[in-house]
C-alpha cells in the first residue's frame, strides 16, 4: 500500500480528524461488546501523544438519514473516556456550527467524538457540500475505520477531496498489512476457509483465491449449493438456484483447485436446535431434513488440513452456529485454527460471525489477526479497489 499513514505526519498542534467505526451493539443506552472502540484506540493514543487533538466521526447503525435517539454515539463516548482515562467530549452534531464550536474548545489531551454521521442522507451518498463541511473540522485526516473502506461515502471517500494529507491510521494500516501480505506473499501452505450462509456473497472471493491458496475449505450453508451443482440430494437445505451453474464451473476446475467440500454432514428434521439431529455422509442427506453443520469427519479432516498450513484465512461459519447444537463444526475449526496459529502459522479471520464464533469459543486471542471489516474483508480478499483506501494520498 503506497499511501500516507499517520506515522508520516506532523501531529503536533493540528486538529486530527479520524473516521473511526465505532458501529457496536448498544442496548440500553450502554455498548456491550467494545472491540471496535479498543481496536483503534492506539491510533488515538498516538495523536494525543503527539501533541494533536483526536477528532472522531463514525456512523452508527442505520438511522436512514434521521435523527434517530437510540442511535445516537453518546453511549460511545461514555466508553472512550472509561477506556482511555480522558476527558471525551460529544458534539451533538457532526457538522455545522454546534460541531465546529466543540472543536473550538478542544483542549491538548482530550478527545471529541461527533453525533452519528449517518443522521445526515448525505453521508451515504457522498455529498461533496456535507465532505466539504466535515473537512472544515480538521487540518489532517486519518482513516482508522478499515470495516467502512469499502464505502464510498462523504467521510470515508469525498472528504480527502477537500483535507489533505489524508492517510492511514494505525488500524488501517494493520488491517491491509495482514490482509495484504496473505494474497502476496503468504508462507505455504496457505490454506482458506469460507463457510456463511449463502455463495452469492462469496462466489468472487472463491474465484480469486482458486489460483492463490493451496487448499480451498468450504462449509456453511453454501455447501448445499455446490452438493446441488455435483448432483447430490441436498434435502431441505438451503441452495441459491441462481448460483449453481457458478458452482459447477469451479467443480471442473484442476484437482489440485478444486474447493474441499465437506464429506459428512449434521441434518436435523427442523431449524429450531432442539429436535432430532443425526450425521449423514454427503451422499445420503435425507429429502426432508435441513443441513446444518459440517459432520464430525470432515471436522477431522479440516482440522488436519489446517494443522499443516502456515497461512489461513477464515471468513464464515460452518454451520447454524447461533444454535448450540449446531456449533460443533463451527468451533472446532476455531479451535483449529487457533492451534495452527499456536504452532507458527499466520491466522486471519474476519467476517462478524466468524468473530463472534471466536468469542463464543473464547479464542479471539488466539488468532494473529482478526478483523474489524466483514464486507471491507471479503472485499479486499476479491481482489477489489476500496474506495476509503484508494482516496488516501500517494507516499511519494
């Protein structure tokens, strides 16, 4: 990545303005899970060590233009200031004068985060007015939010236009160095995982990793789309019509290319996670259960696979993995790879229920590298151009 990060950058004494993704889970007026926060706390930590004052703008769920109370980012601000010790102001605004006014009283050593970004329409569609107002906020601009780079908003893409330099906080920075390094230049074996529910959200990633990984895993309900494509009787499984023909193709690919596709699977008779449950090698999935996991042997096999690979990425479940009785293979892959990761390998994961699996496994510790950005992730894995990366400015 030739573009600016913050470390380029005089910060003493300038007015930082950093998009951030502080988009977490609230519930009843306090955050509940505060990983996004904490993810980009160093880059925060840095600006007010040097002398600069962090300027924080994000969005927060999907207010749809509106002001909307129970998405306001006051809860957040509450949790940066127990999290850093700082004094964490709030702008009731995040442009116009009840914004530019808080940043007025900005002291040395403490932090403003603005009101949610999306309480404006115009964010989402990158207004260059609405960017023209937010870069009025700051003499410097960091991207710190890698889970929003794949949008081409005003806070991510339209305000670079107007502030520069506009570089890379530490996160982002972090984020594609991993990310990066696994699709240039990744220690082999380089093993992938993708599991989720559908291939649809997926089949680009499937197709630019056949020719960079060693072995391709697939689990999660887009099995049944490819057991459709081989012939197979799927049940009630889920299958995406659509994208059977997609399948097949990357079934003709070479041996050596070819997705693994799960041997044995756990049906069950419904989705609820308290009926009858039985394991069925692939071929004899009943007409009338549902696929729901990945079976006990290709948990075994996988695991193997992944013991000996010195990269992995994992992006997606195995199964329905919210339901216990179905988590089985989900976990086991984490513990997998958690093991891999303890033994040398190189370990990615990213996508919001491939971390939250790590956390229900308690092994989000474990892991190298996890990522913030679900859709940025899968994204930059496709071999895409993020706009929220591309708009920063050139290191030359």
């Amino acid at each position: 990545m030739n573009k600016m990060a913050i470390t380029d950058v005089p910060l003493s004494g300038k007015r930082v303005l950093v998009r951030v993704d502080f988009n977490v889970p609230i519930e009843n007026g306090k955050v509940i899970d505060d990983t996004r926060i904490r993810e980009s706390m160093p880059t925060i930590n840095m600006i007010i060590s040097k002398g600069g004052r962090p300027i924080l703008m994000s969005h927060l769920g999907r207010p749809k233009g509106k002001v909307t109370p129970q998405f306001s980012l006051r809860p957040v601000a509450a949790k940066l200031a127990e999290l850093t010790g700082k004094t964490v102001r709030f702008a009731e605004d995040c442009v116009g004068p009840a914004a530019e006014a808080e940043v007025g009283r900005l002291s040395d050593g403490e932090i403003l985060l603005l009101e949610n970004l999306r309480f404006h329409p115009e964010e989402e569609k990158n207004d260059p007015e609405f960017a023209s107002k937010l870069a009025r906020l700051g003499d410097i601009y960091v991207n710190d939010a890698f889970g929003s780079a794949h949008r081409a908003h005003a806070s991510t893409h339209g305000v670079t236009t107007f502030l520069k330099p506009a570089v890379a906080g530490l996160l982002m920075q972090k984020e594609i160095g991993y990310l990066g390094a696994a699709l240039a230049d990744p220690k082999r074996p380089f093993v992938a995982i993708m599991g989720g529910a559908k291939i649809s959200g997926k089949i680009d990633v499937i197709k630019n990793l056949v020719d960079k990984v060693d072995t391709l895993l697939i689990g999660g309900g887009m099995m049944f789309t490819f057991y459709r494509a081989a012939g197979l009787e799927i049940g009630k499984s889920l299958v995406e019509a659509d994208r059977i023909s997609e399948a097949e193709n990357l079934l003709k690919l070479a041996p050596e290319k070819q997705p693994i596709l799960p041997s044995d699977v756990l049906v069950a008779d419904a989705l609820d996670g308290h009926t009858k449950t039985k394991t069925v090698p692939k071929q004899a999935i009943p007409p009338d259960w549902f696929g729901v996991d990945i079976g006990p042997a290709t948990q075994k096999e996988f695991s193997r696979i992944i013991g000996e690979a010195r990269t992995v990425v994992w992006n997606g479940p195995m199964g329905i993995f919210e339901k216990d009785a179905f988590a089985g293979g989900t976990l086991a892959i984490a513990q997998a790879i958690a093991e891999a990761t303890s033994r040398g390998a190189v370990s990615i994961v990213g996508g919001g229920d491939s971390v939250a699996a790590l956390a229900k496994a308690g092994l989000t510790d474990k892991i190298t590298h996890v990522s913030t950005g679900g859709g940025a992730s899968l994204e930059f894995l496709e071999g895409k151009t993020l706009p929220g990366v591309a708009a920063l400015t050139e290191r030359n």
